[in-house]
C-alpha cells in the first residue's frame, strides 16, 4: 500500500494539512471555509510525522489554540 501523499485532520474551527512536497512535506493550517486565511512555515519536513508535528506547532503558535498532537485525527486526502 503507498503512502498517501496529503493528509488533514480538523480541530476546532480549523484544518490542519500535510502534502508531500517533491522529497518533503510541509504543514499548512487555516480556518474551515476561509482558505485565505492559511498559514505555513515554509518548513521542508522530512517525513508526515514531523509535518504534522510541524502543522500542530503552527496551530498553536500562530492560531493561538491549545491543540495536542495525539488528539488529532489525521486522514488521507483522496487525489484526483
């Protein structure tokens, strides 16, 4: 089975997303139904594990929440 290549997970009135970048991943978070609001940091993760790492620290660094890794739900985002 391959590994997906996007995943999200939502808390509270956000989504939290991973996409594999050519040999990385990065992190992006924005608010549910205002993609303009989304936020990165421009980071190139190694693997999902530390992208989604990465999307929690952005949740609440720049989003101001209280989200905790473990809680969230994280799951493929189907391709085209």
């Amino acid at each position: 089975m391959s590994e997906a290549h996007a995943s999200s997970a939502k808390f509270d009135d956000l989504l939290l997303t991973i996409a594999r970048n050519g040999e990385h991943w990065r992190a992006r978070v924005e608010e549910i139904d205002d993609p303009d609001s989304g936020l990165s940091d421009g980071t190139d993760y190694a693997n999902p594990g530390t992208a989604k790492r990465g999307a929690a620290d952005i949740a609440r660094e720049l989003f101001g929440t209280n989200v905790a890794e473990e809680e969230l739900d994280w799951r493929p985002i189907p391709s085209d």
